[in-house]
C-alpha cells in the first residue's frame, strides 16, 4: 500500500487535497464532495456526476456465451461501433483529468 498523501486545512471548511487524490476523484475545479464522519476518520467520495473514468466498449461481439451476460436478452444484432461514433466520446474523454488507458482485446 502506498504512503498516506498529507491533505491541507486552508482554513475550517476549506481542504487541499494532494493533486493524485483529487485526480483519482475525477475532481475538476468547483466540484463537491460528500464528506462522510464515522469515529475519528472522514471519507471523501466524489458526487455523482464527477467522472473518474470512461468505459467504452466498441463490439458487442463476443465469442463466449456465458449464461449471465447481458447479451442472452438483447434481441439487437451483435457488431462494431463504427469509427466517427468511437470518436466523439474518445476525444470527449480526452479533455478530462482523469487517467487514461487503452485495452486493446483481439
Ligand atoms: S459476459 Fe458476455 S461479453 Fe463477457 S465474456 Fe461472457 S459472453 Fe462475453
């Protein structure tokens, strides 16, 4: 486990949080979070609309058929997201302070 990044009072209703910390939260400038007290500990989650990470998934084909995937009841032919439509949301996803990663699966 990593060391504990060091959090910053500015004042009694104002934290700085380390910039991974605050990176990882998908946070940008004016976002909120919920605080949440339990004993001697405070836990910050994100709000709900801040977007840490972006999954997009460019086939619905798959040569597997497990009885629990989604797949056994889409009625929808299987096939590929064509190119301009995986773009939007790359180059959306691209702006944000999130991290990014590529899975490529062949
Ligand atoms: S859950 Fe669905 S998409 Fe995932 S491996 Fe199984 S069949 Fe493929």
């Amino acid at each position: 486990m990593a060391e504990p990044e060091k959090a910053e009072a500015l004042g009694p209703d104002t934290l700085r949080l380390p910039p991974e910390a605050a990176r990882k939260l998908g946070l940008s400038p004016g976002a909120r979070l919920e605080a949440a007290v339990c004993r001697s500990s405070v836990e910050l989650r994100p709000d709900i609309h801040s977007l840490a990470k972006v999954y997009i998934e460019p086939s619905s084909r798959c040569n597997l058929s497990c009885r629990t995937c989604i797949r056994q009841t889409w009625s929808e032919p299987l096939g590929d997201m064509d190119l301009p439509l995986f773009q939007r949301p790359a180059a959306a996803a691209y702006g944000l302070r999130a991290s990014s990663s590529v899975h490529n699966v062949e």
